[in-house]
C-alpha cells in the first residue's frame, strides 16, 4: 500500500489498519508508512460492508471524510502538524450538531434536520485534524441504557450478535469495538459511555461535566450530561480527551472547571502509592458472580502495581438515595428535564417516538417544580459531602455494571439498577475499561472514579492497570468481519 504523505511502503494488512492506536498512527503517517486517505478508506469499505447489518451508523460521511483525510495528508506534507488526532478516523454519536450533516438523535422525527453549524466538540475534533467517518446510532433521545433502536436498527453486541450493545452511545460502543472507528463521541447522563463501553469490551471515559462543552449537543439532563470519547485503549482516550476538554462560552459551565494539564503526558506514571477504595456497596451489591471474580483479580492487579486499596464507605444518605434513583425514576433529574427538553416534541409528533421512550420522558411531567427545586438541593448537598468523604482517596474502583450484556430479546425483563447513574449525580467523573470475560466470552467492565476534575488521575490509574493486566487486548482486538 503506498503511502500518501512520504516515500515508504506500509507493512501492515488493511483490516490491521482499522485496528491501530492514535499513537501508531501518527508514527506511521509522520514517517510516511502510512497515508490517512487509505486509513480512511480502509474504514470506509468495513462500514459499507457491515453496517447494513451491524447499524452502528446512522449517517456515513464518505465523501467529508475523504476530503479531511487528504486535508490532514497535505498538511503531514508540508510539515503542518496539527497535533496528534491529525488524520485519525472518528465518529461522533448522533447529538452532535455537524454542519451540513443530518443530526437525528436517534429518531426519525428528525431525520431530515441539518444543523448549519458544528457544534463545540465537532468543531474542536476537525480543527485536531480529525477524520469524521459518520454519525453514529443510539437510543432514541439517548433516553435508554441498553441501546435498542426500532428505528435505526439496534446494533448487535460486537463480541456475541444476540446481546445488546449498551447504550445510550450504542453505535459509537460498536464501531470502535468493530473497528469501525478508531475513536468515537458519546454523551453520558446517567451511564451511556460507561455502559457500551463495558458490553463491547472497550474504554469509555464520561468527564466531569464541567470539562467538555455541550453546546451543540442535543441535551437530555442539562444538570448531568458528559461528553466524552469511546476508545480501545486508554491512552486513545486520553488524546481524545486533551483534543476537546476546555472552556467554552457557549456553555458557561465549562467556564468554572479549574485549568487542565494533559491527561496524556501524565499517563506513563508509577501508580505505586495511589489509595483506591473499593466501593462494595452499593456497587457490588447484587452482581453476577463472575463479574464480581473479574473485577476482584482487577484490584489484586492494582495492589501488586504499588497502590494501596482499602474498602471505602460512602454516606449513609448516597446508599439510601442510590436506591431512590434506580426503584424511583420518576422523581429523578434526568426525567424531569427531559421532559422539558423534548416536551413539545412529544406534543407534536409523540406517536413517532417509540413508545418505552415516550414513556420514560413523560415521567418528568409528574414531578412538581418544588420537588425539583428539592432535588437539586439535595444533589448540591450530596456532591460535597461525596467530594469530601473521597478526599483522602486518589480513586475509587467498582464494577461498571452488575451483570455482562443481556439478550436483546430479553431487554424489557433485563435489570433496571444501574450504579453508573449514581457517578453523574454525584458530579464524579470515570474510565469504564475491560477487566475480564464472562464464561459465555462477553466484556466485564471495570469503573475507575475520581472525584470532580480528576480525569487526569483516573486515566493514569487506568492506563496502568491496562497495561498491567493484558486485557488491553481485548479492547485492540480484531473483530470478526461479519
């Protein structure tokens, strides 16, 4: 394969091309091993050949993607590195505004509405010299944690066919894993990057909700909506991270997160030293034997690294209320403004949305304005007491979910409890990374929580367990192309 930016002949197969890190990449390209354009294309024929089955996109952008291949090829050439993104393929979930692009939401009320600008995070991805390969599916409204779909097809567990993706960011989990992505965009409210992470066998990191701007993203819960990357390593994530992390006064929020160092130049670091607790209740509570196995043989890993891990409590109040919000959706934030956000969609075209949806958003509309008020007072009062209890911890580890993926056919009778809902209200942020596999070969999931604006921290952690225990080859491995 010739390649596009210098002289020298690539060695590796094109299906290994959909396969290589950020980091190899920039290596290859730099040195002229490889060209972004035959990455990209690479790309684009394993989505073509795939997704009329796989539905990991809902919209592929072949030709955008081309053209900001061969845009990242001319400025390799001419010695214009934009950074360490630059000619890497990516994928954003389908909230994000992309200018001239379809931004569904996962419903076809909306399929024909084109935003005419990007929005933040699109914006930052292309201005790294990133390569969009197209708008992945998801959940209608990202309103659901097992990423099923009626209208764009739900896409099927990439490690066993029959199993659901996880959801929200069902497709951005899916085509990373399926290696039709090198990295993707998800958003998470109440676990929907942790979730397919965890399923599909890869690396989800939902940010402290401060860090990376909303602004044209189509919101679900303003108060606990993140947006972060999908990845098969940590260390991808990390450069995702860097590449669109930061202020923006479009959403003011951001304005009040403190400075941020790059997550990627503190990742190599000697976890020996670190305190994690190991958070048993509320998040062991209940879980699947051989998850619980996985994630122990995680924290002798981190043990035998240096690190010191104790068992940790949280509040009595935080167990209690993580009970609340699983058994009583209907009195939660995210219901309550969902509904806001989507209530006059409903009114007008409510029978087009799926009815499991419809029924979910509606919930918010039984909740009175004082108990709203009332939560979100109480919300405040928590996260500090939660921030203050972590103090004397540099992270925390947990299950990211109780169970492995449950069948598609079976999904209405799947578990309703979630302990990744807990972290948003809680304003943590999280790495969900591969620790293990169930017997039937689906991904265990392992949660890494850092108090507010710890991403640097955690990722570190992270990163070394994954080099540490081997199941970094679980997320780099090849999926079957069928």
């Amino acid at each position: 394969m010739r390649s596009g930016v210098g002289a020298g002949r690539s060695v590796v197969s094109r299906s290994e091309l959909r396969f290589q890190t950020v980091e190899a990449l920039g290596e290859a390209y730099r040195s002229g091993e490889l060209s972004p354009v035959d990455v990209a294309q690479a790309h684009l024929d394993a989505i073509e050949a795939l997704n009329p089955d796989t539905h990991d996109y809902i919209t592929v952008t072949a030709d955008r993607a081309i053209a900001d291949a061969r845009r990242s090829e001319d400025a390799l050439r001419s010695g214009q590195d934009v950074g360490p993104l630059c000619g890497v393929p990516i994928a954003l979930k389908d909230l994000v505004h992309t200018a001239g692009i379809p931004t569904t939401a996962g419903t076809t009320i909306w399929q024909d509405r084109v935003p005419d600008r990007d929005g933040t995070v699109a914006r930052k991805l292309s201005v790294a010299g990133s390569v969009l390969l197209g708008k992945t599916n998801l959940v209608e409204f990202a309103f659901g944690p097992y990423g099923v779909n009626p209208h764009y097809g739900t896409p099927p567990n990439p490690r066993k066919a029959d199993r659901v993706p996880g959801g929200s960011s069902s497709g951005s989990g899916t085509a990373v894993a399926r290696g039709c992505a090198v990295a993707a965009i998800g958003t998470d409210t109440g676990g929907s990057i942790r979730l397919p992470a965890a399923f599909c066998g890869v690396v989800g990191l939902k940010p402290t909700v401060e860090r990376v701007s909303r602004a044209g993203v189509v919101p679900l819960s303003w108060t606990l909506d993140s947006v972060g990357p999908l990845t098969r390593t940590v260390k991808d994530a990390a450069y995702v991270f860097d590449a669109i992390a930061g202020p923006d006064s479009e959403d003011a929020v951001t304005n009040a997160a403190p400075p941020l160092h790059s997550t990627v130049d503190g990742i190599e670091q000697e976890i020996r030293g670190r305190r994690i607790g190991v958070v048993r209740y509320p998040f062991f509570d209940g879980a699947d034997a051989q998850v619980l196995e996985s994630v122990d043989r995680a924290i002798t890993v981190l043990a035998d690294l240096g690190a010191e891990v104790e068992d940790v409590e949280l509040p009595e109040a935080v167990t209690e209320l993580e009970a609340e919000i699983d058994g009583r959706g209907s009195v939660s934030i995210m219901c309550v403004e969902g509904f806001a956000c989507h209530r006059d969609t409903l009114d007008q075209q409510g029978d087009d949305v799926d009815p499991r949806i419809r029924e979910r958003i509606e919930q918010g509309k039984a909740v009175s304005a004082s108990d709203y008020a009332l939560a979100l007072l109480g919300q405040q009062r928590m996260r500090r007491s939660v921030t203050e209890r972590l103090s004397r911890w540099d992270a925390v580890v947990a299950p990211t979910t109780l169970y492995p993926a449950p069948p598609i056919a079976d999904v209405s009778k799947a578990p309703a409890r979630l302990t990744t809902r807990l972290v948003n209200y809680l304003g943590l942020c999280s790495v969900s990374l591969p620790c293990g596999l169930a017997d039937d070969g689906l991904p265990v999931g392992l949660q890494v929580i850092g108090k507010p604006f710890d991403e640097r921290r955690i990722l570190n952690i992270s990163h070394a367990y994954e080099q540490a225990s081997g199941w970094k080859e679980l997320s780099s491995s090849r999926m079957a192309d069928g």
